[in-house]
C-alpha cells in the first residue's frame, strides 16, 4: 500500500524553480526604450547564478547568455503593446516557442531557451500544495485583514479600530471555516 506521495510522480516543475524575465519590471524601470541596453542578473544568496546581456530595438528585445562556458545563445523576442484604458501603453513578450505566439509578462528559462508558462509546462506553486497548506494560506489572509497575529492556533484578536461588526462576523465565519478545514484535511492525512 502506497501512502501520500507514492504512485505517478510528475516531473512538472514550477514557476519557482525557473529563473525569468519580467517586461513589466523593464517597462517600470525604463528599459523599454530603442536602443537601450541593459544586464539582467539573478543571484542566490548574494552569489550571481545566471545572468542575460537585452538590447531593445523596435518591436524586438534581442537577449544574449552563455548557456555553457563558451557557448554564446542570441536570438530575438517580439514585443507587442496594447492601450491602457486611462492612456499609455502597456508592453507584452511573444513567446517565442514556434506557434505559440502568446502574449506574456513573464517569460522563464527551461532547457536553455525562454518561453511562457504554458510552454514550458509549469505550474504555479499553490497548484501543488496539499489542501490543508491552502486552507491555512487563506486563514493567515483573512487574519491579516483583521490584524490578528498569523496562525490560527495564536487564537482570535480583538475587533479592528473602524471596522464594522458585521464585518467582523463575516471574515471571522470565514477564518474559522478555512481554520477547521485545514484542521479536518490534516487529520485525514495522518
């Protein structure tokens, strides 16, 4: 008899586990000017674990790596705008995968190349935690909405200066039935 975790694993990493590049941070800093060129570096625990040379040319961001020592990878990633209801543009990745074409935010680097979530098949981490890890995410949420201190076995606070009681009723029904559901989900794990 298996127990949990045996049977089928999956290889499926997750969004975490892959190094990526945000245009949305490039357009807040300023980077997504013609000609602009810029380094990209991701580091651990103040060590520098990878790093990308992106030049900006119109409608195009042209990223270069070393993916070994002397292994020089260049290859183009169009760019795509779309309007904003109040004014400005705002800057999307195409991902750069053959007939994917999607529009993206976030690119992340797997097997030596970038490419969208989909792409890469990738998950998010909350998609692969057990219920009872959701159930007491949702918990700590709603407790810090009502400054409570995090976790639900500290006990219930006090009602927050301004808020009102039938508030407090509604988030509090709320806290107890994610805090008895993490509970019940742990149980039948044990």
């Amino acid at each position: 008899m298996g127990g949990y975790g045996s049977g089928r694993k999956t290889e499926i990493k997750t969004t975490e586990d892959t190094l990526s590049i945000d245009i949305r941070r490039w357009q807040r800093d300023g980077f997504l000017v013609n000609g602009t060129s810029f380094t990209c570096k991701w580091s651990k625990r103040g060590k520098v674990i990878g790093s990308i040379s992106v030049k900006i040319e119109p409608e195009l961001a042209k990223i270069s790596y070393y993916s070994a020592p002397k292994d020089k990878q260049t290859y183009p990633i169009k760019l795509q705008t779309t309007h904003c209801h109040y004014g400005g543009e705002r800057y999307w990745f195409t991902c750069p995968t053959s007939g994917c074409n999607k529009r993206a935010a976030l690119l992340y680097l797997n097997n030596h190349y970038f490419a969208c979530r989909h792409c890469h098949k990738l998950a998010y981490p909350s998609q692969r935690e057990p219920d009872w890890d959701r159930a007491a995410r949702q918990v700590d949420k709603l407790r810090e909405k009502l400054e409570w201190e995090p976790g639900f076995l500290n006990g219930n606070g006090e009602k927050p200066k301004g808020m009102h009681w039938a508030t407090l009723d509604r988030l509090q029904a709320k806290h107890n039935f994610y805090a008895n559901l993490s509970l019940i989900k742990i149980t039948d794990y044990l």
